[in-house]
C-alpha cells in the first residue's frame, strides 16, 4: 500500500500556549512528519504565542529540541529539520492584556491564499479573552480557523459559556474542538469497517449483537497535573474520547461524508444515551482510585501519595466503569460497557463487538461448545482489528471446534508508520475539513449525560472504591459486567 501525500495550501498556524507541553511534545512533532511528507513548505509558518519574553531564535530552539525529542529517530533528517524550524516565528503577548496584540497583528499576512488558523493550546478560562481580542482587532477574517483544546468546560454550563464566547468571534463552521481519538489511525478505520463493507452492517444491531465494551486503559498515573485531581477519570476520558468512541460504534450510517451529516449522527446516539440516574447509577456505575503497591525492588505511589497536601483526602476518581444504554431500535437492550483508568495492568485501547450465540449448535459437546464471534478493534497499542471465530481443528481427530482470530494488523500488514492523531487533525483544520472535530451540540449533548453522574459522585460521602496500582481496577468493575453473566475481554485474549 502506498501513502498519499496530498499537500495543503499555504498557511499562517498561531498558536496560543506555544511554550507549553502540547506544543513541545504533540504539535511540532505532529507538524514536523507532515512537513518531512511534503504536505507543507516553508510558505507556511507557525507563529507561537506565549506570555514569555521569548523571541524567534527561541522558539526555533525550542522546536529543534521538540523534534530531536519527540520523532522517532528514522525520520530525523537534519536538513529536513533546518528548513522545519525555519517556519516558527514567535510574538510574546499577555493574552489578557490589550497591549501585545499589535505586534501578532503585524505578523500575520493579510493574503487571502493563506489559511489563518489559531490554536487555542491555553487554559479554558483564556478563551474568551482570546476570541475577544482576536475579533476586537478583526485577526478573523471570514476564513479563520480557531482550534479548542479541552477542557471544553467543566459542566453543561460552563462549557454553554465557552461556546458562547468564542461562537461571538466565529461562526460554527469556523470552530475545530480537537478530540484527539477522532485523529487515531484506527478509530478511523472503524468508519471503514462499517461503511465500507457489505457483511457487518445488517448484522449490526440488538438481533446480533450482544453487547459492545469500550475500554482504553493507562499504566500510567495521574502524576502531579494539576488539572487531573478538579477533573477526574469521567470528564477526563468518559465525557469526551469514550463517547466519541461509543457514537462511532453505535451511530447510523450518514448518507455522506459530509462532516455534518456525520455529526448529526453522533449527536443522535448521545441524546439517546439513557440517563444513569438513582438506582440505575447506584447499579450501573462504579469509581475508583488507585493505591500504591511494593513489590521487590518496585514501588508505585498511591493517587493520594502523588497529591498536594492541600488535595489530600480526595475523592477524585482514577477509574470510572459504567453500563450505558443507547435508547433506539437498534441498540435495544445491547449494553455498552465503558470503562477507563490510570494505573491499569496495561496500556490498552480497544472496542469489542461481542455477537450473539449462535441460536442452535449441532455439535456435541466433546467436539466443542461454539463461542460467539467477536470483533475487536484494537486502537493502541498494536493497532489492528481482530474477528474471533471457530473452526474446525485442523488435520486429522474428527471434528474438534476451535476459536482462531482473523487478524488485521496493520502495523504487520502495512508495513509502515502509524500516524498521530494530531498529523491528521492539525492538516485537516487547514483544509477546511470538520468531520473528526465536534460541534458544539454534541458537546452540550455529552455534557447533559455526564453531569448528573458528576453531580451524584460528589455528593456522595462515600470514597471512590480503591484498586491496587497494576491491576484491571476495582473489584466493583468486575462485578459489574458479571452480574449480567458477562466477562471483560481479557488482553491475554488478543
Ligand atoms: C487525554 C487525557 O485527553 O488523553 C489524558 O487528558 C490521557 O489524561 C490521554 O492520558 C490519553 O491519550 P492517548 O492518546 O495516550 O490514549
């Protein structure tokens, strides 16, 4: 297979937040490949925006580090790089003060051939002096781009807030929420599977489908972000990546691949999402938080040993599992099981399609019970799809059933590397295409699904369950799926 490096137009990219960890470890990198790719050239620039008094030399420094650090070691090319870091320019500006715009002002080319996109790499609370700002001094001429980072708000209202502030700069077709999931490689080639073939679709459904799990789990802790302990493992991953996930699995087919006609769809699966709510909540929902564990010569801290004195105590969840239920024809009583956490046993991303048991076996049982078919689609790592399915056991002994997987793995099979989300996104904003970001209505639609669970939580004077640092999370999280005579599908599995 052979890539297709279709370049894009000549851009002006400012990003705001440019000293900051998503721009030194995900943006640069991102821009580097897709520049060594050909898709840009040194017509465009990347003008980064901070409060430090840095200059271009700086950020060019910065970059050139950025690169060296961050892409793998096969693509570094040192001229390549030279011409790269020769696109960044960089204006220092307190962003909440009327006083540095004038020096972006004149940095920026008033060229109508050169897309301007601005990049919101800042704390939410910067947004509406940004957008202020940048139509005070009309930077947005009607083809501007602005990219939001998240957290998109804290609740329904607050992010209401959000979108209005910056809706009174840009219209809604000038506006890129980035969740990243959208970009991955994968979760892209789950539109593929759907929509590209003939066999999945009319068995796509509660008449064949059993249930659906969603889970992508981290080895890695919470760490010292300070942001994480005010967020918590459900607006950190549930509200926005794991829904995502869930509307793409659940969704109808669009008519196009027209970004609103996708997104219409999505919408539709999250304002049919069931509210877990009372009983429902107490049965369907579980929280947790890690503690630390010694064994030998290893130690791994607890959530609450990696907090601030000030946090200690809290009751910030690391795991969140739920059982959700999407209320329409198709998806009648299928459950989504969704889960998420920090300090899991591994690094773990996957959808698993579980299908229905066949109705009527005619084997018997020495020759083997048929499993139910099982599609799974695993996003990180080794990203590729997976279709479990029986055979008979090869050669001779009669007829023996066994369980093989058809496996598609892409890293195997295409022999080529798996592009970050962010090289996707960040070129699909320049084209002027919205399909992987979200439009403000399904956020407010996440929103409205999450904050009651939110609300219930912190209410509750009870701790999150703990789990030991290393393993599947709390004991809660199992029982949940058991209970409905399920299981978790298990990573040895893949
Ligand atoms: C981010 C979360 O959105 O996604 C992080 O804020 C999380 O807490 C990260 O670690 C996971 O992304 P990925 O691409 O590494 O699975």
């Amino acid at each position: 297979m052979s890539s297709q490096y279709i370049p894009v137009p000549p851009f002006d990219y400012v990003v705001f937040g440019a000293t900051g960890d998503l721009t030194r470890r995900k943006l640069i990198p991102a821009l580097y490949y897709r520049f060594r790719d050909g898709q840009f050239d040194e017509r465009s620039r990347i003008i980064g925006v901070s409060r430090s008094k840095w200059d271009d030399k700086k950020m060019r420094e910065v970059a050139r580090k950025s690169v060296e650090d961050f892409v793998d070691k096969d693509f570094l090319d040192k001229e390549v790089v030279e011409r790269f870091v020769s696109c960044f320019y960089y204006v220092p500006n307190d962003v909440t003060n009327e006083k540095g715009w004038a020096e972006l002002d004149g940095k920026l080319r008033d060229d109508k051939d050169i897309v301007r996109a601005f990049y919101l790499a800042v704390a939410p609370n910067l947004f509406a002096p940004i957008s202020n700002y940048l139509t005070k001094k009309c930077y947005c001429h009607k083809d501007a781009r602005v990219v939001l980072e998240k957290p998109l708000g804290h609740d329904l209202a607050s992010s209401i807030e959000i979108n209005d502030a910056v809706g009174a700069a840009f219209s809604e077709d000038q506006v890129y929420r980035i969740d990243h999931y959208l970009g991955k490689e994968t979760v892209q080639n789950l539109l593929a599977l759907r929509f590209a073939n003939t066999m999945f679709e009319p068995i796509w459904n509660a008449a064949h489908i059993d249930h659906v799990q969603i889970t992508v789990a981290e080895s890695v802790g919470a760490g010292t972000r300070g942001y994480y302990d005010d967020s918590g493992a459900l607006r950190d991953m549930i509200q926005n990546h794991i829904l995502q996930l869930l509307c793409l699995v659940a969704m109808e087919p669009p008519a196009s691949d027209d970004a609103n006609a996708l997104r219409d769809e999505k919408l539709k699966v999250l304002r049919a999402l069931k509210p877990v709510v009372g009983d429902d909540l107490r049965r369907n929902s579980v929280r947790g938080q890690y503690r630390g564990v010694r064994s030998g010569s290893v130690e791994v801290a607890s959530y609450q040993d990696e907090l601030p004195d000030d946090k200690k105590g809290s009751h910030t969840e690391t795991f969140v599992a739920i059982k959700a239920e999407v209320e329409n024809w198709r998806w009648a009583g299928v459950p989504f099981y969704i889960r998420t956490g920090k300090r899991l046993a591994t690094r773990m991303s996957e959808i698993v399609i579980q299908f229905s048991q066949i109705p009527h076996s005619m084997f018997t049982r020495a020759q083997g019970a048929p499993q139910a078919n099982k599609l799974v689609i695993r996003l990180q790592p080794d990203e590729g799809v997976k279709l479990f399915m029986m055979i008979k056991d090869p050669g001779p002994g009669g007829m023996r059933l066994r369980e093989v997987n058809l496996n598609l793995s892409f890293a195997e099979e295409f022999e080529q590397r798996t592009p970050d989300a962010y090289e996707r996104l960040l070129l699909d904003i320049i084209r002027g295409n919205q399909t992987l970001f979200m439009r403000r209505d399904e956020l407010e639609a996440a929103w409205k699904w999450v904050d009651p669970i939110r609300q219930a939580w912190d209410e509750a004077p009870e701790p999150p369950q703990p789990y030991t640092a290393g393993t599947w999370g709390p004991t809660g999280s199992i029982a949940l799926i058991e209970r409905d005579g399920r299981t978790w599908h298990e990573e040895s599995d893949y």
